[in-house]
C-alpha cells in the first residue's frame, strides 16, 4: 500500500491520490487503506517516510571525490523515479501542511546525518577541512534539484562529477556547480 502510494503521489501529485486508486495497485480494498490510513497526510506521510530511507546512500571508500559523486548521482537518479517525484511533491505540499514539513525535515535531517558521519571521517583523514554538513548538502543537492526539475532529465556521472570535486593528494576540497 504504501508503495502504491508513492507512486500515485509521483503521477498525480497528494491532490490526485485516491484511496480507490492506492487499493487498486496494492491489490487490496480500500477499507484496507482507511482502517491503517484514516487519513490521508498520514498514508502520505507513511509512505514517503518508508521510501526515503532507500534513497541517496553515502558510502566511505576512502575516496572522498568518488563516495561523493555517487552520492550526487543518486540524488539525481533518485529524484527522477516515481519516489523521487513523490517527494518533490511532498516538498511542494509541505508549505501549507505541518504534518508534512516534519515528514520532509525527517527524511532531509536523515540525508544530513548520514552527509554528517561521512564528512567527519573524511575531516578526521584530512580529505577535507572542517565544513558545515548542511551547507555541503546544500551545495550538493540543491544543483541537482534544479537540474532534474528544470531539465527534466537524469542526471550523468559526468554531470555528477563536476558538482563533487575534491583533491584527496593535498587534502583540499572544492565544490563547483
């Protein structure tokens, strides 16, 4: 059900999503859905939740530039499937909603702790100095949101690459768009 979810949030948007719709693709009755979800924001808010925490992954290699330019690359990929759209939906819903600016702050402060983990391993091998982990994100995701949504297009390793620069050999960093 929730995946179900997530992906008529993606076609449709939060306005579209219908009960009836979200049991037809789960493959269950719709009083299903309304006994677990009463209401809508919450099978919403469930849904993305659950989907977010398989997205944008930050491995520690050893190689700050490389961990980096995949992590790009799956916010990228991750923003251009039915998830991703989700999301960006829930984002845009989020201004005029409560519930869903926490489910939208949850699913970024998790993207942050785990940017936050990598990047103190990365200050303590001395791959990079001392940065504000929200700032970096910042700087990482935020061209990669403008590039999907306005391009409508996937994001390419070689795109990729040029937003995460760093050079491990003299412990210097820079991040371009």
């Amino acid at each position: 059900m929730l995946d179900a979810t997530v992906e008529l949030v993606g076609r449709h948007g939060i306005a579209g999503l219908r009960y009836e719709d979200v049991a037809e693709i789960a493959g269950v009755h719709k009083t299903s859905i309304h006994r677990n979800w009463p209401e809508r924001d919450r099978l919403v808010a469930d849904a993305l939740t659950a989907a977010a925490d398989d997205t944008a992954q930050l491995a520690d290699t050893g190689d700050l530039r490389a961990d980096l330019v995949e992590y790009v690359l799956d916010v990228g990929v991750g923003l251009g499937t039915p998830r991703g759209r989700a999301l960006v939906q829930v984002v845009e819903a989020a201004r005029g909603s409560a519930e869903m600016q926490a489910v939208v702050d949850g699913v970024f402060e998790r993207r942050i702790d785990v940017l936050r983990q990598r990047i103190s391993a990365a200050v303590a091998r001395v791959e990079l100095p001392p940065v504000d982990p929200y700032f970096l994100a910042e700087l990482l995701v935020g061209p990669v949101q403008q590039f999907v949504a306005r391009r409508r297009a996937t994001l390419t390793r070689a795109y990729a690459g040029i937003l995460a620069v760093a050079d491990s050999r003299d412990g210097s960093a820079a991040f371009e768009t």
